[in-house]
C-alpha cells in the first residue's frame, strides 16, 4: 500500500504495486521532489490566523523551498500552521503580506514558532516528530561563520536579519594584517579606523543601538544629519547609567548657526521666537550661573516652578520671584504688583494703594537720591497732564517743594520756615495751631491753641428791655475780627425809629461772650451816643459781662456812680459808635 510519510509527502509505492505504471508514477514524483526546491506563493485568504496543508502526492506550493505568504490587509500579528505537523523541512518564508503585520510561523499545537515580521524574510525548519519540544525554529540562530583565515581581495557578504548572534574569525588584509576583529562578547577592532568610500564620505544609515564606544580617542565629525522630517539627532547615556553622563565639547557649538561666535551660539531665523527650552518633568526646572570660584550654594540661578513662578536666586537663595499675574517680589513670593520684603509685619495694603508695597517688621522706607546741587522729585500724573503734582526736594538748598496744579503752593526751606506761596492754611473744626512747644507759660494759661480766624460784618439789632430801634438802611452794620477766642468790633450805626423800645438798651454782638468766674468775662470799650435828644453829663462805656449775647452802655459819673442807658437817654432818631473788644465762649 502507498503511503506518503516523507517530509515532502512524496508517494511510496508498496511492493508489487502500480506495475506498468511506475514509469508515470516515478516521473511525478521526481516532479514533486524539485517542487521542494522551488519557488511557491501561498495566500492566507482571510484576517485570520491560517494553517496552510501540504498535499500528499500532488503539486503544491506549500512544499516550494522558498514561500512567500501573501494576504488581504491584517489588523493584527497572525499565525501561520505548516501542517501536517510530522513534516520536518527547511523553508525560506517571506513575509509579504499587505497590512503591516508580523505572521508567526507554527507546527500548531501550542508549539515552538517563529515571528516574522512584516516585509522580512527567515530561513526556518520544522522539527516534525524528530525533536521535543518540536515546533519551528530559526535556522540562522548561533549560526557561526567559521573555518580558517583566508587572504582574500574583496568580500560580498550576504544580508543576515534576525539572528541573535554570529560567530565570525579574524578578518586579514591580504598582507596579512589584522583588519577588523570582533571578538568574544561583542567587541569590534579596526585597526586603521573605518572609511567610508561613498561619494559624500558618509555612513548612510547608520545605527547604534545601545553601543558602547570607548577608548577611540578623537572623532572627526564635518555634521550629523538627520534623515527625519522634522530633523532629529538624540545623544542617549554619555557615561555609565549611574548618572555620570557627560559630553565635552571643546570649541564654541551653534545651534542654528553655521559660525557659532560664543561658546553657545542658538540662533533661530523665523518669527516664532522661542530659541531654546529647559524642562524638568519632575518639578523646578534650575539654570546656575557661576564662576570658577563658586561651588553648590555660592551658586546662582535662574528657576520656573510649576505654579508658574520665575525667580531670580544668588548665594542659594530666592531674591526676586515674578508670579503668573506679573506680580514682582523682592525677597519674597509677591502679595502686590511690586512687594519689597525685608521681613513680615502683619500689615496688608489699601486696595486703592497696592502697587508698591515695602514691608518689613521693623523700620521700613523708600529712599531717593540725587546730586548735592540737584532734585529728587516724585511725580503725579494724569492722562491731562505729565505733572498735576510733585513733592520735590531740592538739594541745592535743603528745601522742600509741594506742588499740585502744576503750581507751587508750599514751601518748606531749608531754615524751618514754611512758605505758604498760593493757597490758604485750612485748620479743621476744633483744631488749630498749638503754641506749647513756645514755653513761658503765664500763671492760670488755660489754652495755648489758635483754632480760629473770622472777619466779616453783621448787622446788630438794638432792642430795650422791651420794644426795639429800627436803623437807617446803608448805616446798619458793624465790622468784626475773631482771632481765636478774640473778638474786636466796630463800627457806627444810624437809628431812625423808635418801636415803643422801653428799659436798658441792648446792642447784639456777632458772638456770645465768655463764662468765667471772678468776671474775667467783663469787657469795656468806647462808646459814641450823638444827637440823643437829651443832656449826657457821665463818661460813656460800651460794657460786656459774661455768658451774654449783647453790650450795654454804661454811663459812669465823675462821683462813681454808674447806670445804663435807656430809652429815656434818646430819642426817636440818634447814632451809635463803638469800638469793643471781648472773649468769646
């Protein structure tokens, strides 16, 4: 009976079969024998992982030494069964499939397999029944390229992808020099350097993929370019992972700049702007400045956080900070648009007067200073005006100036005098100007405060215990001064009616007179009574007593005796004069 247990599941005639036809039967087996060293394409169908079957005693390409496996697009790595799972073959199987995915290649049964990626090509073998764990496996791996040293002119090596590892001898000159040796553990010599011989003596594409390269002493280097768009070159680990990672560049190195003219030249020629980043994924980013003298904390640095905070440190220290609302802070974080902070005094400033704050927990001050024959000045301005007002002080004769309107209105000179140069002194009810510093108090002062300046005129009214006098219009006033307490009037009034007046007469005053005990109160002046109507023999006196808003008129005989004027005195139609002086309340 045939059978078809071969690798190639080639046709095995049992004994006494097919005679007559084993010429035919022969000839198609032969056929099939080269079909396993032939060229074959097989297509997977479907996104789906796949088993592609080797026929028994007929053509396929499933037995081609060399498979290229084809498909629709894939999603996803997909697995490719060469059954029947006892073939033991070497295959050389590419993968062209469309969709950018790797195929695995398998004996089925959760067995060894081998990935190819997509676009590669492997040379694999299938163990079939012969070895446990069976499975497909990479021919290429600990392949070693071996044998003795031979002298030769020129060598083409193959491209060898996939393997993990390649043993190869000494490569010689043909003079017999050592050329280039790659020894045990990875290590690779070239005696003379490597040269590229292309047109633009470049390496093309190439790669170090976590390479060490030491001990090479200078490497010459025109550029490095990058392939990429956007261009990119990365520097990995100078150094041992331990952090010691260093490049030393002697020479000045431009970034954007063909002929860098300082140390570090970064130069960008569009209008984005930004020229270089510093990052720190972990918190603070730091730039330090220093000198050869200065180490650690002598230090100083330029800083970003990541509230947003630029600050300005010296000697380790945060000096200036400027916040994410361009708040300035000199010696601290800032609470105002420009804080100076020596240390903390509990105070906070107005909302209408918080663009500078100076802040410290003693003494705190602003100073301006200026040439011995010049002005420090601080300016007021508005959008009418560059100077709506200005305190000034002038250096050239220890001076100071207070200006508002553009005008001067005070000045305070250099000898203590103050000049009042346009305006008037405007002192707030119940206040004044205090006297006690003058001294030389008499016994009994009872205020040294001048709170008062008044002049004016009034129109007083003269009345009798009953009934009044009527005044002529145009000779009805007084006029008056008030020094603080001080009252002086005077004046001359006409009288031209009489409205049943009856008793003492009474003259109202601006303001009414003081209140003391032992009449301290009491007050005389000259009076002038004209064309009364009647004879006057006795000394006449305008007179005030205390707690009154009126003065009398006091006649004082030669003998003594004393009265006031009433309205039997005069008649209808008479004039008055006085002159007066009094304390007020």
């Amino acid at each position: 009976m045939a059978e078809y247990t071969n690798d190639l599941r080639i046709k095995e005639i049992g004994i006494g079969e097919e005679a007559g036809a084993w010429g035919t039967t022969l000839n198609t087996q032969l056929g099939l024998l080269a079909e396993g060293f032939s060229y074959g394409v097989e297509n997977l169908g479907s996104d789906a992982n796949a088993t592609i079957t080797m026929a028994d005693g007929a053509s396929d390409e499933a037995r081609s030494l060399y498979l290229k496996i084809t498909s629709t697009s894939l999603s996803a790595t997909r697995t490719v069964t060469l059954a029947p799972e006892s073939v033991s073959k070497v295959w050389i199987i590419e993968n062209a499939t469309t969709g950018s995915q790797s195929i695995t290649i398998t004996q089925g049964g959760g067995q060894h397999g081998v990935t190819i990626p997509n676009g590669q090509v492997k040379i694999v073998y299938s163990t079939g029944d012969s070895e446990s764990p069976s499975g497909v496996y990479d021919a290429l791996d600990n392949l070693e390229l071996g044998g003795a040293a031979t002298a030769v002119t020129s060598v083409t090596a193959p491209l060898i992808e996939g393997s993990t590892s390649v043993q190869t001898p000494l490569i010689e000159y043909t003079d017999g020099d050592d050329a280039i040796t790659i020894a045990d553990g990875g290590g690779i010599t070239a005696a003379n350097g490597i040269t590229s011989t292309a047109a633009a003596n470049t390496f093309g594409a190439t790669s170090f993929n976590d390479a060490d390269i030491t001990n090479v002493g200078t490497i010459s280097l025109d550029s490095i370019v990058s392939d990429a768009s956007p261009s990119v070159v990365t520097i990995g680990h100078l150094g041992s992972p331990a952090g010691n990672d260093t490049l030393v560049i002697n020479g000045n190195v431009g970034i954007g700049e063909t002929a860098p003219d300082r140390i570090f030249h970064v130069k960008r020629s569009d209008s984005a702007g930004t020229v270089a980043k510093f990052e720190n994924s972990a918190g603070t980013v730091y730039i330090e400045l220093n000198t050869d003298n200065q180490v650690g904390g002598d230090a100083g640095y330029l800083s970003y956080d990541s509230s947003k905070n630029l600050a300005l440190w010296t000697d380790d220290t945060q000096q200036v900070t400027i916040d994410a609302n361009g708040k300035v802070g000199i010696g601290a974080t800032p609470d105002y648009k420009l804080h100076v902070f020596t240390s903390d005094s509990s105070a906070s400033a107005h909302a209408n007067a918080d663009d500078l704050f100076i802040e410290n927990s003693g003494n705190a001050g602003m100073t301006i200073g200026s040439g011995t024959s010049s002005n420090g000045s601080i300016f007021f301005s508005d959008s009418g005006s560059t100077l709506s007002g200005q305190i000034e002080y002038r250096h050239s004769d220890d001076s100071l100036m207070l200006i508002t309107g553009a005008t001067n209105r005070l000045h305070i000179k250099g000898d203590g005098d103050l000049d009042l140069i346009n305006g008037n002194l405007i002192v707030a009810n119940g206040h004044g100007i205090d006297f006690s510093a003058a001294g030389g108090d008499a016994t009994g002062m009872s205020s040294e405060l001048l709170d008062d300046y008044e002049e004016g005129t009034y129109n007083p009214t003269v009345t009798a215990d009953s009934g009044s006098f009527s005044m002529m219009a145009g000779s009805d006033e007084f006029s008056y001064i008030k020094i603080g307490s001080l009252v002086h009037l005077q004046g001359y009034i006409s009288i031209n009616a009489d409205n049943s007046a009856s008793g003492t007469i009474k003259v109202s005053i601006p303001f009414s007179s003081y209140n003391a005990s032992d009449d301290p109160d009491y007050s005389y002046g000259t009076v002038l009574v004209q064309n009364g109507g009647a004879t006057i023999t006795q000394k006449l006196y305008s007179f005030i007593t205390g707690n009154i808003d009126c003065f009398y008129i006091y006649k004082v005989g030669d003998d003594g005796t004393a009265s006031y004027l009433d309205h039997g005195d005069v008649d209808t139609n008479w004039q008055l004069g006085v002159t007066l002086s009094y304390t007020s309340r």
